[in-house]
C-alpha cells in the first residue's frame, strides 16, 4: 500500500471510531478542579456514595498518594479535534473532587494524546505514571495492549476497537465492547428485517469506508444477516476521503431495490449520500447510521432528508438523552455539563465514557485507604447488574459479555432531534432478552495476560 492510501485509511479508521471531528465548546483541561460553592453530593442517578470525603493515608500503588490519584485517559484528539472523552473526564473529575474525590483523594487525569499514530508511546508512559486507565479510546488501541499487560495497567474503556484489544485481559466495563466475537446489534437488526420492517429482509445495502477496520465489519454484518436468512442484495466500498459526487452509489442502491441501508463510515458522508437518494425520490425503510451518528452535527447535515429517510441507531443499551424526563441520571449528567462543561455537547461517546468513569469511582472508593490495581479491578468485576446510575442497561460485569443476553435501544433521527423509535421496549426504556450471534469466522483474538508472560495473580 503506498504511503498516501496509508494515510487515507488511518483516517477513515479515525473518523469510524470518533465520529465527526470539531471543536469543543469547553476547556480541553484534564485536570478536574474543586467547586466555589458548597460541596457537591457523591451520589449519582441511583448509586450513592460515588465520591466522598476520606483521611486517605498510604501511597498505596503506583499514581497514588495519600492526596492524590493519577489516571490516564486516551484519545486521538490531536488528530480528530474531537474532544468528548476529555470532556467527559474534566465533567466527571471535577464533580468528584467537589465532592471530595476519592476517600479524599483528588483525581488528577493524565491525557495521554495518542494522535491516532502514538499509541504505543503514549502506553509506555502511562504505564511508568497511572494508576488505571478511565474513559477514553484510541482508534489505534491495538498498538498498544501488549505493553499494557506486561504492566499490568487495568482499563476502564470509553469504546475498544482493534481486535488485539477488544475483550483483553484487565478490561472491565460495558466499553470492554463484544463485538470480535459476536454481532452486538443482533438484537436492533432482528427487529428492523423481521418486526418492523419485514420486506427488509431479502433487500440489505451495506457501504463502508475503504478501510480495514470498516471492511471487516461489512464481513460481519455479512456473516450475520445470511445466518439470519436475510439477503444483501448491494455491498460496496467508497474511498475513505470521500467522493465528491455520491450519486453513483444512491443509483445503485436504488437499482439493487435496497430496502434497509447500512452506512459504515463518517457520518458526513451519509448526510451527503441521503441527499442525493432523496432528490431521486428513492426512500429506504430504514438507514442504520450507526451510533456515532448520534449527535447534533449529523441531524444539521442530513437535515434536508430527515422528514424523507428513516436514519436508526442502536445505543446497545445506553440511555438515550430524550429520556432525561425519566431517568434521573441523564438529567443530572446535563446539569453537570451545564455546570463543568457548558456548551459541550453531550454525545454517545460522553455518555460512554462517563459510566466508565463511575465505574472506576465507585470500584476504587469501595476499596478505602489501600487502594491498588488489584481491589480496583477486582471490586469492578462484583457489579452483577451494573447500570452506571441509570446510563446503561443492566450487565453483570462478572461473566464474559459474550455469554449473556444483551438489551438494545433504538433512536431515530427526526428534524426535531434523536427521538426513540418504536421498537417495543420490555424493560424501561430497553428491549432486553437477544443473544447476540456468535460469528463463525475468525476475526482475531484479544491479547491475554499469558500472552505476555503473566497471570492474574501477578496483579498487586
């Protein structure tokens, strides 16, 4: 491959993974301060005691001190621009220590800038620095497992991405995503081809970036929807920069009589695609436009085919922002951004890893005055039915992702904003009960403790 088709594709990888790049609306410090008023409450949504005073003591483990922790947090913003996991680390830190961080111990975030090319780089610090990793994602995450096991750093992850650390060892959290093994959107496609939309069925689209990570999930989805017995009657790769004319893919997907349309890209792309499918009067039942999607800047570049095309996205079980009506935890996580973060928005990734970053809180809070890697990664995996406060469908954090039933979520893009779409919800503002289908093929493998000379009981 030459070096500008290199360039290219790491870019779509970027671009999948972060969504659309902009600028934040907030401070990009990762520092989390103190608060002028009076002390904030430790509790969220329905979990108490999150963060709370404490006479913390002992410099228990790497990073800690008796007044302080470091942790790391990754991200590719010097590439993308895209600032939602140092938002959501500055929010969340800057509550807790108000609330009075750890035991007393004020969280201190060390933003490990991988710049889409350095995450190794990046790893090596944060293992000669941090105490854990919290809240953040790397498109390039791969590039750095190995050396993350061999020092034996936890991750409390936003999203994963690369197969080598997808599910690898001293990962905890619904961000520890299951995707390399089975398809986590089962549940929303089972929905679309056999419920909602059953015409659907014989008449699946796909279109994916010219990337390698966008290509193998178009095998996935391939190897799914025919297991199912649904049909993909179109399939096609556009170049990872763009195009400056799409409409020679909406001609084909008109002539392949598509009926349900799977964009595996940046969402840019899709509004521009729509647009030219809704000038030809061509109306698909349903577009997945995947939940990176899942933000204002999408709804204002596709807004002159929201009343036509029907834009879907599962949240895999994250609780959408149109429920803050009733979901106390939502319309909190708005006021301290309202508070932290004012004019940051609050997008699918925020709420992702915001939940990684209560998870982390409430572990290492239970964990006292000897707080280390062990306690904190070892309390984490007791959460039976972990919900982030009120975020997150329930998931028991003790068995493997992959072998429990999973809940999905369905918004819908509407020129009034993401709206949850009628999908039948059993539980709350979830439809609970779909096992996810467990791919035949070999997609790679996650990188385990023994694969770098350790085991679990090397963790202190």
């Amino acid at each position: 491959m030459k070096p500008q088709r290199i360039v290219v594709a790491l870019i779509a990888i970027a671009l999948v993974v972060a969504g659309c790049s902009r600028e934040s609306g907030g401070n990009e410090t990762t520092e989390g301060g103190g608060s002028s008023g009076p002390a904030a409450s430790g509790n969220f949504g329905n979990l108490t005691g999150v963060c709370q005073p404490g006479a913390a003591k002992s410099a228990s483990a790497q990073g800690v001190t008796a007044t302080d922790i470091e942790v790391g947090m990754f991200s590719d913003i010097g590439f993308t621009k895209n600032p939602d996991y140092v938002d959501a680390a500055k929010v969340f830190t800057s509550w807790c220590n108000a609330a009075g961080g750890i035991n007393g111990r004020k969280i201190t975030t060390n933003l490990r800038d991988t710049n889409l090319m350095e995450v190794r780089q990046r790893m090596l610090e944060a293992c000669r620095e941090d105490f854990v990793l919290v809240g953040g994602s790397a498109a390039l995450d791969g590039l750095g497992v190995k050396d993350r096991l061999s020092c034996l750093l936890p991750e409390f992850p936003a999203q994963v991405t690369q197969s080598a650390n997808t599910g690898a060892d001293l990962q905890v959290g619904p961000g520890s995503s299951l995707s390399e093994t089975v398809n986590p959107y089962s549940g929303m496609y089972e929905w679309l081809t056999k419920e909602a939309y059953p015409n659907s069925l014989g008449a699946i689209g796909m279109i994916n970036g010219d990337s390698p990570l966008t290509k193998v999930m178009g095998e996935k989805l391939t190897e799914s929807f025919t297991a199912s017995g649904a049909k993909v009657v179109y399939s096609d790769l556009y170049p990872a920069a763009g195009v400056s004319d799409w409409t020679p893919y909406a001609q084909a997907i008109k002539n392949a009589n598509v009926k349900g349309l799977i964009f595996l890209g940046d969402f840019r792309y899709l509004a521009k695609l729509e647009d030219i499918l809704t000038s030809m009067n061509y109306k698909l039942d349903w577009i997945d436009a995947n939940s990176n999607a899942y933000n204002q800047t999408f709804l204002d570049g596709a807004k002159s085919s929201l009343g036509t095309q029907n834009n879907i996205a599962d949240l895999n079980g994250t609780a959408p922002l149109d429920a803050a009506a009733t979901t106390p935890a939502i319309g909190q996580l708005e006021q301290l951004f309202d508070q932290y973060a004012p004019g940051s928005p609050i997008t699918y990734q925020v709420l992702r890893a915001f939940q990684s970053w209560l998870l982390f809180a409430r572990s290492a809070t239970s964990c006292g005055d000897n707080l280390t890697r062990a306690c904190v990664y070892n309390t984490a995996l007791k959460e039976t039915a972990w919900t982030g406060g009120g975020l997150q469908a329930p998931v028991d954090l003790s068995r493997p992702l992959t072998e429990q039933t999973r809940c999905f979520n369905v918004q819908q893009a509407t020129p009034t904003g993401w709206k949850a779409a009628d999908f039948k919800p059993n539980n709350g503002q979830f439809r609970c009960g779909f096992t996810p289908y467990k791919y035949t093929q070999d997609f790679g493998k996650p990188l385990t403790l023994a694969d770098v000379g350790k085991s679990i009981n090397d963790l202190k």
